[in-house]
C-alpha cells in the first residue's frame, strides 16, 4: 500500500494534475483495528501539494499494515464540497 500511496503522490503533484485535482481527502476503514490517530484523520481534505505519508506518519508504527487511502477530489467537487462547509485540515 505505501508504493502505492507513494505512486499517487508523485502523480498528484504534477502542475496540471494539482490544476484539476487540487484537494485529497483522507480515508479510513474505521473498526477494531484502526489506529486512533489513523481513524481520527478520516474524511478530512488536505491540498494535492501535501504527500499522503506526511500526513499518515511514516514510521514502522504508521506504515505497517496501514489500510488508509486518499482519494483524489476533483476541483468541481472541491467547489460543492466548500459551498456545504468543507474546508482544508490543519495539521
């Protein structure tokens, strides 16, 4: 999972992928086994220029057997998503 968090950030971050995905929103499978830390970050939007692992951790404790997933949102969802409310984490 982390080579492939790792491949969707390196495209992210390209200029014209940040033009029409410029937010990223953090995804969680809360249960049993979820780390509080992990559970707590679920469903809050980071911009496109912010690597997934700066935000997941990157030690052994964060990265092993992480389940997280960032899902990519588009620029006209960012625009519906902030008119009900949504804004940026600050973290």
């Amino acid at each position: 999972m982390d080579a492939i968090q790792t491949a969707i950030d390196e495209e992210k971050m390209h200029p014209e992928v940040q033009e029409y995905f410029p937010v990223w929103r953090y995804v969680n499978p809360v249960d049993a086994r979820s780390r509080p830390e992990h559970a707590a970050r679920n469903g809050r939007y980071y911009p496109a220029s912010v690597p997934f692992a700066s935000v997941r951790g990157t030690d052994i404790g964060d990265v092993a057997n992480c389940r997280c997933d960032q899902i990519l949102i588009d620029r006209f969802e960012w625009a519906q998503l902030r008119e009900r409310g949504a804004r940026l984490a600050r973290e």
